[in-house]
C-alpha cells in the first residue's frame, strides 16, 4: 500500500492536520482480517505524528465539540447505510452530528464499500442518505476505477471527488494444506478428508446475497470428490435462509456448514485447508473475502463484476456474471477430467 498517497489526500483537505477521527471502530482482536486496522496499519506503527480516534455511534458528538476548539483534524468515514428500524434511528443519529461538523467546516472523506445494502432493503432512503453523505464530504474513497463509474452515477456526484486506493491486504498464516484439513477435523468435528478430495470454501456471512443456495445445488450435482464448507456466522435477518441451505444438503458428507464467527487463527485453518473459494455474489463492489482468498494463494471463483473485474492474479477463475452458474457447473466438472 502507498501510504504517502492516502496521508498526501488528508493533507490536501487540512495542511495542519494531525489527528484522524474514524467510524467504525479498529477491531484489535482479530486485527489480521480487521479492514480498518490494514487501512491504517502503517499509520498505526510508523507515523507517531498521526493519531487515529476511533468512534462509536453515542460519541459522534464529540467530532462537533472538537471542531468548535480544533481544526486539526479530519473524520474519516466507512459503511453509511442502514438495513431496519433500528439502525435508521443510528443513522439519522450519526448523520446529524456530521452535519453539524460539516456547517463548523470539518474535513470528510467517506469510504464507500457498497452500492446498496446487503439485503436490498430501503433501497430508495439509502440511496438519499448516501447521496447526502456523498455532497458533505470533500473526498469519496473507492478500491478501484471501476467503483468511480458506477458511484458517480448512482449517486450524480463528479468523478473529480473521487480517489482510488486498493484495498489493503490481510495477515496471513500459511500452513500445510494436510495438517489444516486435520485441525478442520479435530476443531469443527468436519470428517477427515482423503488425498483425492478437492475441498471448496463459501466463506463469511451466511447471506442472501452470497447466492448459497445456487452453489449448493451445484454440488448436489458433482461427483463426490468435490466436498464444500460454507463457513460464517448467520447474518442478522437470514436465520430462515440458513434453513433453507440446510434442507437442500442431500449429502451430509459432502456439504458442510459451520455457522459461527471466525477470529484469525481459526480462518487461517479454513483457507489453508481448501483447494478453491467459491464465491457467488449477487451484486458487490468490493470484497473483503475475496482479497484475504488472495492473500492465503487459493485459487479463487469469482463473477465479473465491481472491483472483482479489476483483480489479476494467475489464481482467479473469473466468470461472466450472465452465464457464471452454468460456466462455475462445467469448470468443476472439467476438474474431473483433469485429476
């Protein structure tokens, strides 16, 4: 990563700055696979000139007080939309006291990860907040050329507000590939696996939009040697699709799913374990998972779309998003003609 670059876009925005106040808060736990802690990595250990403050929803308030007495920071922003009732009132919450640091003249940039919400809910509302949100901020922040145009269109702003800085990599911990599949046994009570079997991986929130239930079928229909684990807890509003993906499984020794949250050392067994990750988005901009698939040297599935399109690896199987369930069906098909 090219720290200059994005340290250089906070300077253009406040040549005084030194203080960097960020939403949502770096997760130091499992900082290995925390986005926000390899954004800012470098900063964190090398630039003592810097200091990063994390918010939470209740201390938006604090970036207005501040700003009254301090110019010389700026609010980096991550993740602006809403999917219920309940984080509509935390937006609008949120949204209030960035308007208020907006009015005194803060600095904002806001990251835009997603086009819409994951579960394709207040499509329409989202669209105004993050419209308004895209207006109040002096620079918006996408991980590829490819976001620029579909942002700046979907939302009406100038491409002249946009900046590009890739998405940063993952902490990996390599292992070998048997003593991985052994800990999957031992861990996760998951069968051991045998030499000749090519192991698949669906990994992070088990969601709608992750089209699981597509891949599912796919290998109901393969031969045996095929084995996949969808990995990842249940994310909020999906525990009736996680009952569906259950019922479609015809081979409880072939398909497995393991619904929990993985901290780092336990990701590293998953991703050191498999042959391939299989991934089977809906609709996305970016991916988290998709870069850490990268970063671990598994070869990766992917449609052609968003930032995917952008990926050049000698690992990426990278598929028309039109056709990609039946070209995913032959491609593992020919991985029995060629074993």
């Amino acid at each position: 990563m090219n720290l200059e670059k994005l340290i250089e876009g906070y300077l253009a925005l406040n040549k005084n700055f030194n203080t960097l106040y960020i939403f949502p808060s770096i997760n130091y736990k499992d900082k290995s696979t925390d986005y926000l802690y390899q954004l800012y990595k470098e900063i964190l250990l090398k630039q003592e000139k810097i200091k990063i403050i994390p918010l939470n929803v209740l201390s938006h308030p604090k970036i207005f007080f501040k700003k009254l007495f301090n110019s010389r920071f700026i609010l980096h922003y991550h993740w602006f939309e809403f999917q219920g009732i309940k984080s509509f009132v935390g937006i609008l919450w949120r949204f209030f006291w960035i308007l208020l640091y907006r009015i005194l003249g803060g600095k904002i940039v806001w990251t835009i990860h997603n086009q819409y919400p994951h579960n394709k809910k207040y499509i329409k509302i989202n669209r105004f907040l993050q419209c308004s949100m895209a207006k109040l901020s002096q620079r918006l922040h996408v991980h590829c050329n490819t976001a620029i145009d579909i942002i700046s269109d979907y939302l009406k702003i100038n491409k002249d507000k946009f900046f590009v800085y890739t998405h940063p990599d993952f902490e990996v911990k390599l292992m070998d590939k048997i003593s991985a599949r052994r800990s999957l046994n031992i861990d996760f009570d998951i069968p051991c696996f045998s030499d000749n079997d090519i192991l698949f991986l669906m990994y992070g929130n088990i969601a709608k939009y992750k089209g699981i239930k597509e891949i599912i079928k796919i290998f109901n229909e393969q031969r045996l040697n095929k084995k996949l684990i969808i990995a990842g807890s249940v994310k909020k509003g999906n525990r009736k699709y996680l009952d569906e993906i259950n019922s479609m499984i015809e081979d409880t020794n072939k398909i497995f799913i393991i619904n929990k949250f993985f901290n780092d050392d336990e990701t590293s067994v998953l991703f050191n374990a498999v042959d391939f990750v299989i991934f089977n988005f809906d609709e996305i901009l970016s991916s988290g998972s998709v870069i850490l698939a990268l970063n671990y040297e598994r070869k990766i599935i992917i449609p052609k779309i968003g930032c995917l399109s952008e990926l050049k690896s000698d690992k990426i199987i990278a598929l028309e998003k039109e056709n990609y369930l039946n070209d995913l069906s032959e491609y593992l098909k020919s991985l029995n003609e060629n074993k």
